[in-house]
C-alpha cells in the first residue's frame, strides 16, 4: 500500500493542488485508528475492514479505492503444504491479534472444517518481524507474513551469516488462491486501499487528482521495481530494495487500482464473511453507499 503513496510525495505529482505533500507511517493498527480519530492526515491507507468500521462508528471518511488484492502467504520451514489444511496439528505465528491477516486466516481455516485453538494453534506476536525472527532463530517452523516480509524473509536465509544459523524457509500457502478455491470466487480479496478523511472527503476536485496520480504512481512502481525498492528502503528503515523489488513481482497480479464503487461488490462479499462471523469488525452492518467514494 505505501509504494504508491511514497512515490505521490516523492515525485511532486500534486505540487498543483497541494503547497506540501508528506508521506508518513502508522506503527499499529491501534495508532492508525488513532491517527483517522483525531483527523491529523487527510489522506490514509488502510484495511478495507477498518475503513468499514470506522465509517460506521461515525468517522467521517470516503473509501476512494482498493489496490491492495492480497498479500498474504504461508512461510514454513516444511515443503510441500500446499493448503491451511495441511497445517492441522501444527503450530503457526501470527501478527496483529484481531487484525487482517488473523482475520482472514481463521475465516478460510473455519471455512475448511479447521477449528483454530484444537486443530491448528496460533501463537501471537506484535509484527510480522517478529514472526520472522522466530523462523529464522528456529523457534518458530510456521508463520502466516505479508509481503514485504515473506520476500524480506526468504532473502535474508539464503545469504551469510544468516544462513549459518537460518533454516531452509519455503513460501508455503498463497491465502489469495485459498480464497479462490474455498469461496469459488476469483484469487483476490479487497484488502486494502486509500480513505479520504474528513479534511479532504468533500473535495471532489482534488480527491480525483489524488486518484489519478494515485493509479499512475501504482503503475509506476510495477513498471520500476528496483527504483521503487531503493525509495521504500529510503523512506522505511527496515525495508530492503531487494525484499521490496521481490514482492513488487511476488504481487504484480494482486496490486491493482480499482475505485471504490467498482470494487463494491468484492468488498461487500468480504464485509458479508465478517459480518456473519465477527460484526464488529466491519461495525456491525454493511456501510452505505455514501461509505463509496
């Protein structure tokens, strides 16, 4: 999600709409939550469930678009686990409590008859880093990451001196594909895209200048993986122009701008599995059609 928005303030592309553009980060799923509250940025990029949700609890924002269509994969120490239903009996790492990637892993796992807690135990940590660090040190054999992580990850044991230490590490389940297969639907789940909020959402004008440099920027970083590389490692001091020019490849087929009234129909498919298993997550019922930038 943040490449586009890195290369947006990095390029000048709304020097003409804007006297200062500023690409910042959120840490947590907390403080982004945060950060939309208290109104401090105009334009933010985030789950599409937490759009959903703050929208319906009164945050006044627009979903403009989703661009993010999947990012999420297994990362095992063991070849050959081709679905979550080849992790039963096993133990897997998980980022974030309560958040998108927990969120989708025990969607597809109970839609596939596997009960989370008896039939595969999940064993939390505070980030995808984290979750890495244990496979690396060997005190961890499987862990659900999103990209940049996954190819972070699988670069970092296959170089000295890590490797002396490392395990053979293999990008296990693609959660998109196991998507497609239990859902009978197309491999890609609207997971996240950009928000307008409050300071900016009435602003029609400028919101389409932001959504054509937006798809523009996109496409720019598709197009120009090592330069996209060298600017996220620029800008994020854990990243690696290498790691992030893998995922940019490992991704090509999940990163693509669709706005928000198109997307529409896959997100509310999406919002309907929350709704019937967790309603607070997406606010306890579908946003309207004003949520649709």
């Amino acid at each position: 999600m943040s490449y586009p928005l890195m290369r947006i303030a990095d390029s000048g592309a709304l020097s003409d709409v804007a006297e200062k553009v500023e690409f910042s980060t959120w840490k947590s799923p907390d403080q982004l939550r945060a950060m939309a509250i208290g109104g401090a940025v105009d334009l933010m990029a985030m789950p599409s469930n937490v759009a959903a949700n703050l929208y319906n609890r009164g945050v006044p924002l627009k979903l403009l678009d989703i661009t993010t269509w999947g990012l999420l994969w297994m990362v095992s120490r063991e070849k050959g686990l081709r679905t979550l239903a080849d992790f039963r009996g096993k133990e897997v790492v998980m980022p974030f409590r309560g958040d998108m990637p927990d969120i989708l892993f025990r969607l597809l796992a109970e839609k596939q008859g596997l009960q989370v807690g008896s039939d595969i135990k999940l064993r939390y940590v505070a980030s995808p880093i984290d979750a890495m660090q244990l496979l690396i040190t060997r005190r961890a054999d499987h862990a659900l990451l999103a990209e940049p992580a996954v190819s972070m990850g699988l670069r970092k044991t296959h170089s000295f001196p890590v490797k002396v230490i490392a395990p053979e590490l293999y990008r296990s389940v693609d959660l998109q594909q196991e998507w497609g297969r239990v859902f009978k639907r197309p491999p890609r789940i609207a997971q996240a895209g950009v928000a307008a909020l409050k300071g900016v959402q009435g602003d029609a004008p400028l919101l389409a200048r932001f959504e054509a440099e937006h798809a523009k920027a996109l496409q720019w970083c598709q197009d120009n993986p090592e330069q996209c590389g060298a600017m996220a490692a620029r800008h994020v001091e854990m990243l690696t122009p290498e790691g992030v020019t893998d995922a940019l490849a490992a991704t090509r087929s999940t990163m693509i701008w669709v706005d928000a009234a198109r997307a529409r129909p896959d997100l509310e498919f999406f919002y309907q599995q929350l709704l019937q298993r967790q309603p607070g997550l997406v606010g306890g019922k579908l946003p309207d059609a004003a949520f649709y930038g």
